[in-house]
C-alpha cells in the first residue's frame, strides 16, 4: 500500500473524519499526516470543525500528538476530538474504573460540590466530579481532571483538564501554570500557547484562567 493512503480525511456533517491505517507505524503515519496537510490546505483552510479518528485504535498520547500536527500545520479550530477505534478520548466512569487502575478517585455528587484534593497526581492518575475540582498541587504528565463545573489547580497542569466535560461552556479552567498536554472546556479542545506557559526557573509564574467566549477558548493572566 502506498504511504499516501495511510491518512484519508474525509468531510462529514459532524466534522472532518481522517481514516489512519491500522498497521502503518506510528512514527511513519505522522508523516505521512504532515504531508497530507500539506497538500490539503483548501480543506482545513480557516474552518472550525470537530476531529473524529477512524481505523486505527490510539492512545491518549497518540492522540495529542497527531492534533498537535494538525493544530501546527493547518488552519483548522478543532471544537473536538474523538476516535471511533479503541478507547474515546473522555472515557466512561465504569469505562475509566476499568481501563486506569490507578484512579485516584471517582466521585459523584451534585453538581453544586466541590472537590479538594490535597496533592500532585501523578502519570495515570484520575480524578472525575460531577462538580468543580480545586487541587492543591501538580497535574502531571500523564494524570486527568475531568469535571462537570470548574477545574482550579493551585499548581503547575501539565496533564489532561476537562472542565464543563457535561456540555456546560460557562465552566473554566484557572491555574498557577498552564502547560497541559491538552485542556477542554464543554466540547472544545486546546492547546496552550508557548508564550502562555511559565518558564522553568522563573521567580514567578502568573496565574492564569481560560474560558469560552464567542465560540473560542482564551486564556488570561488573573493578575498583571
């Protein structure tokens, strides 16, 4: 098989479809995606669209990565991404009970709680609330909050945050550093800027917040 035929993107009412080969390395099939990128600019030319991937079963680490050459190499404001192979990029309370045995916690209350955490999480690590999550440390690499209200981390998230994971765009996630690996408010996706994210070894680091306005997420400093 042709290398070309191992990422097809296709265009449906949802979004935009990229069909990966199931058998092609990893490495390889991110080329091959920069290269089709490359040759499709009318196709991902400034539009706002959700991201499904099909055929090919991904990790979450996976999964980043490929948005990620996606978000670098094209115009494209990705409002959500999922896969129709393997696990989905937000998983199922029972879904993740079973998949990640190092769960830190699965709570379910009203959606006018709030969860304190004291302590960092480390690479595997879950906590899921139906409300708001204040943690008192690190989201690492590798580690999860997926809430239905507001993500606070006082610390550095440099993990997965969803916040509003319910549908709710009124939610927002606000830290002392923002690093993620990837952050959703409701059903949009982002990556934050490099500029946005505080440098090792600085004195100090500016907190920030994001939240959703006008169909777009922004990201402001809480303090000047």
């Amino acid at each position: 098989m042709q290398k070309s035929s191992g990422v097809i993107f296709k265009g449906r009412r949802d979004g935009i479809t990229i069909v990966l080969d199931e058998a092609m390395p990893f490495g390889t099939l991110k080329e091959v995606l920069l290269a089709k990128l490359a040759g499709a600019k009318q196709f991902f030319s400034a539009a706002t669209s959700g991201v499904t991937f099909k055929g090919r079963t991904l990790s979450e680490e996976e999964e980043c990565e490929l948005l990620d050459v996606i978000v670098k190499n094209s115009d494209l404001n990705i409002t959500f991404a999922k896969s129709e192979a393997g696990q989905p990029a937000v998983l199922s309370k029972t879904e993740r009970a079973e998949a990640l045995p190092a769960v830190v916690s699965t709570l379910v209350q009203s959606d006018n709680m709030t969860h304190f955490h004291k302590g960092s999480l480390r690479s595997g690590q879950l906590i899921r609330y139906a409300g708001s999550v204040v943690l008192m440390g690190d989201v690492n690499p590798g580690a999860e909050i997926v809430a239905e209200g507001n993500v606070v981390v006082l610390g550095t998230i440099k993990g997965m945050v969803h916040a509003g994971c319910g549908g709710n765009r009124d939610c927002y996630v606000s830290a002392f550093d923002m690093q993620p690996t990837q952050m959703r408010i409701a059903d949009m996706i982002t990556y934050v800027p490099k500029e946005m994210q505080g440098k090792r070894g600085r004195a100090k680091t500016v907190p920030v917040y994001a939240y959703i306005n006008e169909g777009q997420i922004f990201i402001e400093a809480l303090v000047v």
